[in-house]
C-alpha cells in the first residue's frame, strides 16, 4: 500500500533552534484543536533549554541570563508542569522529569548517529 508524503525540510542552526521548533510543533499537536492554546513561546523556550542542557542549576543559571527572572521560571516549571510536558519527582519535589512522549523526542532529535531527522504527522480523518 502505498502513502503521499509531504515534506518540508526545515534548517537548523543549532540543537536548541531544532529542538525549540519540534517542541514547538508538539505542542501545537498534542492540544489537537486549532481553537485550544498551545503553550507560550517563553514556555517553549525554556523547555527547550531543559531539553538541551538538562533540568539542573546550570541551566536555570543560563536561563537567569537571557533575562527570565526566579519568580518566572518558576511560574513557568509550574504552567509546564500542570500541561504535562514536566513531571516533578516523586522524592523530590524541586525536580522534574520530562514526559514519556517528550523524554523520546528528545533522545530521538539529541541522537548524533545520524544528523537528518524526520518528524511524521499523521492526520486521521473522522
């Protein structure tokens, strides 16, 4: 059986550009209705450098450079948190974890063996 692809190569210029636009598109996707809101770009962001750099000091010392502040990274953790892209661990509350479906994605684009990447969305009519 055959299947029409389309597709669109996207440039990168870095891991966090790639990773920031998949996030991106997964956010979009996982709401699944064009009237529900994604979450926010500084949302995105953010995630995305947890997703690069790991969910730890140094990376929320990065992120207090760029300019996000104490108060709103942790309003951000919280909003990324109760969307389900976060999950705070169980012995430790200050920590989190990312979701199942986000943890693949990042170990699937953060794979070096090979650099060209394919995102497949797959729509199902009703």
């Amino acid at each position: 059986m055959s299947k029409n692809v389309y597709v669109r190569k996207m440039k990168v210029n870095s891991d966090l550009d790639k990773i920031n636009k998949i996030v991106t598109i997964f956010s979009i996707i996982k709401n699944g209705n064009l009237g529900v809101m994604h979450i926010r770009p500084r949302c995105v962001e953010v995630l995305s450098y947890y997703m690069v750099f790991g969910f730890n000091d140094d990376t929320k010392k990065l992120l207090y450079s760029i300019g996000i502040t104490k108060p709103n990274l942790d309003q951000i953790n919280s909003e990324l948190t109760k969307s389900g892209y976060l999950i705070r661990d169980e012995r430790n509350f200050t920590h989190r974890h990312f979701n199942a479906e986000l943890l693949k994605i990042k170990e699937y684009f953060m794979d070096e063996t090979n650099r060209e990447k394919m995102f497949f969305i797959k729509l199902d009519e009703q």
